[in-house]
C-alpha cells in the first residue's frame, strides 16, 4: 500500500496546490478592474516588458538564425529551398515564439517577482499592509498580473519579428536564398489563425507564469522546507521551475485546441 499511499498524497497535494492557485488567480484578477491601479500596472509594464525586450529580441534573432540554417539544409535535401519563408515564419509564429518569449521572461522577471514579494513577506511588509487595511493582493499582485497580460503578446511579436529577420540573415544574405522568394512565402503562408494562435498562446502563458510566480512568493513562508532567506531562494527555484514545465504542458493544451 505505501506507493499507492505516497502517489494518493503527492496528487492531493498537486490538486490542493492547484485549487489555492486558482482561487489566487480570482481575487487578484477581480482587483485589476479597481480604481488607482493604472501607475502600478505601467510600473510593471515597463519593469516586465521594457526590461526584458533586448534578451528577448537577442534571442529571437539567434533562433531566427538558426531555424534558417538548419531548415536551409534540410529542405535541400527535398529540393524545396524556396519554402524557407515559410518554414521559419510558421515554426515562430506558431511554436517557438510564444514558448521562448515564455521561458525568457520567467527568468528574467518572473524569478524577481518570486523574490520581491517573498521579501516582502518574510521582512513582515505584507502584514503590515494588512494593519494599514491595504489589501495585499491588490497592490502587489494585481498589477503584475495586469502587466504580464499586456507584455507577454508584445514581446511575442517582437520575438516573431526580429526572428523572421534572423531567418532572412542566414538564408538570404549567408546562404544565397532569393529575398523575394523568402518574404513572399513569408507573407504567402501566414493567415490571421496563425497569428491569433500565437497571441492566444501568449496570454495562457502570462496567466500561468505570473500567478505562479506571484503565488510562490507571497506563500513562501509556509514552505516546510526552509525559513527566511532560504524560503526565498527555494520560493524562486520552484517558480521558475513550475513555470517552464507548465508552459510546455500548456502549449501542448492550447495546441490540442487550436488545431
């Protein structure tokens, strides 16, 4: 009986976690729509967005690049290099865009928002809020909510953008593929479904990494397995970790769905 007992406690423990983090979601998505809350959400706009564009444009050009070289090789193979456009604006714009942009920000801003909010609540701010009858959620966690929502698709078009360019870089200036060939498949292949998909994507994955995120720093103190600082640490560990796998896991969903 002791592996059914430990996987009948590690799937009540998932769902539990799951149910706390939806119920989180709610009351901070009901307090975005409050008064008063517009100069924090541009705060957190430019801290999550602006911020983190030039890592996600870097990367968006060097995977760019990539797909075109490895595409360039493989379609020649089959005699059909003049659907490079096509392969690498339909790879970004479809997947990799979304996913990458995703990941980039739960480095670069999520695991701060883990760690901002789990100071707060370990140096007993986030009480103090309470004496003050300041709701923490609201001033805390709706705005970055609120910023992630509007972010994420913007970076997700930056990342398509400049990686459609990268694409242009290896196989029409590096490897000789016509231009006008490339953008016409570029433009040829790509319907507003594609496009729509990609932002749909975008914002599932703004929800998942902000909440939990959000959540795994606010709670960090009721970790069993560290106090204070390290609660932070471990805190950010498990955001950024739990937020990369639910993204992939997310993406496989959402895909289910718009196919």
């Amino acid at each position: 009986m002791k592996p059914f007992t430990f996987i009948g406690r590690i799937t009540m423990d998932f769902v539990n976690s799951m149910g706390s983090m939806v119920i989180f979601f709610s009351l901070a998505f009901i307090n975005i729509f409050r008064r008063k809350q517009i100069q924090e959400i541009v705060n957190q706009i430019y801290y999550i967005g602006a911020t983190s564009s030039l890592i996600v444009m870097l990367v968006g050009l060097f995977t760019g690049m990539v797909l075109g070289l490895q595409l360039f090789y493989t379609l020649v193979k089959f005699g059909s290099v003049g659907a490079l456009g096509s392969a690498v604006s339909l790879s970004l714009i479809r997947e990799l865009g979304p996913v990458l942009t995703a990941i980039m920000i739960t480095a670069r801003a999520g695991s701060g928002m883990t760690a901002e909010i789990g100071i707060l609540r370990i140096s007993e701010q986030i009480d103090a809020l309470y004496t003050m009858r300041v709701n923490p959620v609201r001033y805390l966690v709706s705005p970055r909510i609120a910023a992630s929502i509007i972010s994420f698709p913007l970076l997700t078009a930056f990342f398509d953008i400049v990686g459609i360019l990268g694409g242009y870089v290896t196989g029409v200036l590096l490897l000789g593929t016509n231009v006008g060939t490339y953008f016409y498949r570029v433009q040829s292949s790509l319907d507003m479904v594609d496009v729509r998909g990609g932002f749909i994507k975008s914002i599932v994955f703004a929800v998942i990494v902000s909440c939990i995120c959000c959540f795994q720093g606010y709670f960090c103190h009721m970790r069993t397995d560290g106090y204070g600082s390290k609660s932070v640490g471990l805190a950010t560990i498990s955001a950024v970790v739990l937020s990369c796998i639910m993204i992939l896991v997310a993406d496989y969903v959402v895909t289910s769905f718009l196919m």
